[in-house]
C-alpha cells in the first residue's frame, strides 16, 4: 500500500456551509441566465441580418428588458409585451397622422404622455410598466421629425412591430422548451430558508427575510398557471412557504421554532397606492421628469440633432424616486456606456476588417452579450451596468446590415445618453429634492407605527409584511451613502432589535394561548 493511499482516509473535504451553498446556487443561476441571454441575441442578431429586420440593436436589448427567471413569468412577459406593443403601435399610427401637421399639438401630446406614464410609474402598481407606456407614445411622436411623410411613417410603425416582437417571440418558445420551472424555484427557496434557520443570524439569512414572499408569490402563480402545481400540491407549497418563511423570522429573533398558523392568500393591491393623490412627491417627480424631457427634446429638435435622440431615452429609464437612487442608475448607466462603447469602438477598429461573415459577427456579438449578461444578472447594485453595457455595445456594431463605415452615428447616440444624464442630474438636484435618508426614515417610523398596532404575528405573511418597511429601510440607506448623507446603522439596529422583541412577545404570547386552550 502507497503511502498516499494510506494517508487518503484521513483527508476529508470541509462540509460545504450555508454561504458556500448560497453562492453556488447564485453562480449556476447567474451562468444559466448568462447563457440562455447570450444565445437569445445570438439568433435575434442571426435572424434580423437575415431578414433584414431594422434597429437589430433594440431588439437585442429587448431581451435583456424582458429576461425573467423562471419560464413562466418569462412566457406571460413575452405575452403581456407583444400585446402592449401591438396596442400601442395601433393606437400611435392613428394619433400621429392627427397630429402630424401641427408642432404645438404634437409637443403637447409628448408632455401628456411622458408626464402621465412617469407619473403613473410612481402613483400605481403599474410601475416601470407604465414609464415604458410613456416613453413609446413620446418617443414614436418625436419620430415625425425624421419621417415627416405619414406613409412612410405607417410602414416604419409596422417594422417597429416587428423589432418589438421577434425577441419576446423567441424569448417565450425557449422558455416554455428549456425555461426553469417556476415550482423548482420556488422548492428551492423553502430548502434555503429551513438551512438557515439554523444560522439565522448570517447576510445570507437577513436575505432571505428582506425578500418576503412577494417573489415565492409569483413562483407558485406561474407554477399553477403552467399546471405544474395545482389543487392540494399547490396548498401544500404555499403552507410550506409560509412556514419556511415564519420558521427563520423566529430564529433570528432568538425565539424558539413553532410552526405557523396557516398561509393566508397575499393582499390584491389596488391598481393606485393609497397615497397615489395625495403625496405631493409623486406629482413633482412626473413634473421634474417631464422638464427633463423638454428639455432634452427641445435641444435636438432645435438643433436638428435626432442622432443624439437617446438623450430623452435616458429621461425615462434612469429617473427615480430618490436623489440616491437617480446618482446610483445614472453612474451605473455612465460605467456601463463608456464599457459598451468602448468595446464595440474595438471591435470595429481591431476586428471588424477581419470579419468575413455572420459568424464572425455572432460569436464577437456573443462574447460581449455573455460579459454583459454577466453583469446584469448580478443584482440590483451592478445589473444596470450590464444593461448599458450591452446597449451602447449593440448601438455601435449592428447599426446596419452591413459593416459600418464610420461610428459617428454611434457616438452620437452615446453622447446623447451622457448628454440626457447630465440633464437628468441637473432637474432632480436642482427641484424638490428627495434624500434617500429621509424616506429610509420614514419606512422606519411606519415600522415602529406598525409594531405598535399590529395584533401578535401567526404566520409568515404577516411577518413579512411587517418586515418590508425594515428592507426597504435597510436598501434606502445604503443609496443615501451616494448622497454623502450620515448613514442610518444605529436606527436600523435599533429597528431590527424592535422587531425581534415584538416576535418573541407574539410567541410568547401565541405559547400561553395554546396552553390556555
């Protein structure tokens, strides 16, 4: 016997801990979406070269707007959008002849739809649903100074149908064939949760919380839309959810582990937050999102620069609620611009003369989606980056169907989304500013409201929807730093350790109850 196969017994692989696990289930998550992106642009790009489909760029990027996790909700986006689209270009054909020939009445229809579609994005449940809506009606309307002839108008809405529709068609026959089912998901996230409730106290554990149950919600109601769990399966996941959920809230709390009462079904939001009407908030971000867009529309049509129309585009997917949040996407989509176009300025220069068929575009095209798709299934502090990344990557080399001759039309574009940044720094810092802290603040006062009020907590549901003022604190707080604002760690100690005592007083509470009967 050697003296390796000797020794071999006493050599043992370390048990793999909760954090080692977690980030390898994240890595597998993150390849897979990598992958699946990076293969869904490679036949958009195949597809679009070879029916000669316009603005290939738009397309490509549509998919990365519209990737999802999990095969259901990628199918039902896929459905949603293409429907939207096709509305949307029914309604803009019309409304553009009526409006064709008269300035004023145009520029007042672009400010009626960006400020209701912004504003609706702040007041509603519709979200950045209805900030989309906005920005196609503003946008096709803008279109009328570079198309001025209302046949060749019609035909250019009909293309853009096309453009809109071909990726999320592809997008939704990959994942109804090799999609992730939403029901493993959603087993999955149960088995996480009851490992770390025997380590409750880890950023892996405290994770799991601030998620509450909204995203387990929409996994079961895609796993019951796709038959895949239904009936007495689909009860027995949600009480499992549920309990899971109850289960590692009591652990971190220190209080000792009871099943929960019961799943309850989630709470139908209504289609206007409460506040809709009466925060002032929601009204002048619309407002200060609306002077963006003026402004930067006025400066290229004035200047009849269309070339750097992204400078409005930029208006409506990089304003939101907070100065905080509005520095953190618009760093995030200058990083992520100047990377795109960087590489694409190379690719052209350095590889493009070498570059003899599609192939070659495919597989350079694919390298970078792959990088970028990387990135923007990173989470929510570096996923905007990878967005922009492969935007500008895209805007620069397939401009056409054909090598391009010179990149002015590319920089040009890119200039503009520097140009539309700027602008949208320069509104949100200079009328009603919004701090990050102050709203990381007021989520904690609502927590403490609701601490105060609520009745003992039985189940799960009801603990995360008590903890959801706590997360949105915890996030908020993090995006004050970009204000150089005074960090909020005491208050939120202070606000966790009030929520672990209201939970051990439920239990206890809960404990002497049962007793009793």
């Amino acid at each position: 016997m050697s003296v390796a196969t000797a020794i071999a017994p006493a050599i043992t692989t370390p048990p793999e801990t909760f954090a080692e696990r977690i980030a390898r289930e994240d890595r597998a998550d993150r390849l897979r979406g990598a992958l699946t992106l990076t293969g869904l642009v490679m036949v958009t790009v195949f597809l679009a070269m070879a029916m000669r489909v316009p603005e290939a760029a738009l397309s490509c990027y549509i998919l990365f707007f519209a990737h999802r996790d999990n095969a259901g909700d990628s199918i039902m986006t896929a459905v949603r959008l293409s429907a939207a689209a096709t509305l949307a270009i029914l309604l803009a054909i019309p409304l553009l002849n009526a409006v064709m020939g008269d300035p004023m009445l145009r520029l007042a229809a672009i400010a009626g739809f960006a400020f209701l579609g912004m504003f609706l994005s702040q007041a509603s449940r519709l979200g950045p649903l209805a900030a989309t809506a906005g920005f196609v009606f503003a946008f096709m309307l803008t279109l009328v100074d570079l198309i001025p002839v209302p046949e060749l108008m019609s035909q250019a809405m009909r293309w853009m149908w096309v453009v809109l529709v071909l990726p999320l068609g592809l997008m939704a026959v990959w994942a109804a064939l090799a999609g992730v089912r939403p029901e493993v998901l959603l087993r999955r996230q149960i088995a996480r949760r009851e490992a770390a409730s025997d380590v409750p106290h880890t950023p892996e554990a405290q994770r799991l919380l601030d998620e509450g149950l909204a995203r387990s919600d929409e996994w079961l109601k895609f796993a019951r839309i796709l038959g895949a769990a239904r009936g007495a399966d689909a009860e027995a996941l949600a009480r499992a959810d549920d309990d899971s959920y109850f289960r590692l809230a009591l652990a971190e709390a220190g209080a000792a582990p009871r099943a929960s009462s019961g799943s309850s079904a989630p709470e139908k939001a209504p289609l206007f937050r409460p506040d809709a009407f009466s925060d002032p908030r929601h009204l002048r971000f619309a407002l200060k999102c609306l002077v963006a867009v003026l402004i930067t529309y006025g400066f290229y049509a004035a200047f009849n620069l269309f070339s750097i129309h992204t400078a409005m585009i930029t208006v409506f997917y990089v304003a939101l609620g907070s100065r905080g949040e509005t520095h953190h996407r618009l760093a995030l989509r200058l990083i992520g611009c100047l990377i795109g176009a960087v590489a694409g300025i190379l690719v052209m220069t350095l590889l493009m003369p070498w570059m003899t068929d599609i192939g070659h575009l495919l597989i350079v095209t694919g390298a970078v989606t792959f990088v970028a798709a990387w990135i923007a299934l990173g989470g929510e502090r570096v996923s905007y980056a990878g967005w922009q990344m492969a935007l500008c990557f895209y805007l620069v080399v397939l401009a056409g169907f054909s090598p391009p001759a010179s990149i002015d039309a590319s920089l040009s574009r890119i200039i503009g989304i520097l140009f539309g940044s700027a602008v949208v720094w320069f509104v949100f810092t200079a009328l009603w500013p919004v701090h990050a802290r102050d709203d990381a603040q007021a989520a904690l006062a609502e927590l403490s409201a609701a601490l105060a009020s609520n009745p003992p907590a039985t189940n799960g549901r009801e603990v995360a929807r008590l903890r959801e003022p706590l997360a949105r604190a915890r996030r908020l707080a993090g995006l004050a730093v970009l204000e150089r604002q005074p960090g909020l760690a005491q208050e939120l100690a202070e606000a966790t350790a009030q929520l672990h005592f209201y939970l051990r007083q439920s239990h206890a509470k809960e404990g002497d109850h049962v007793q009793a009967a």
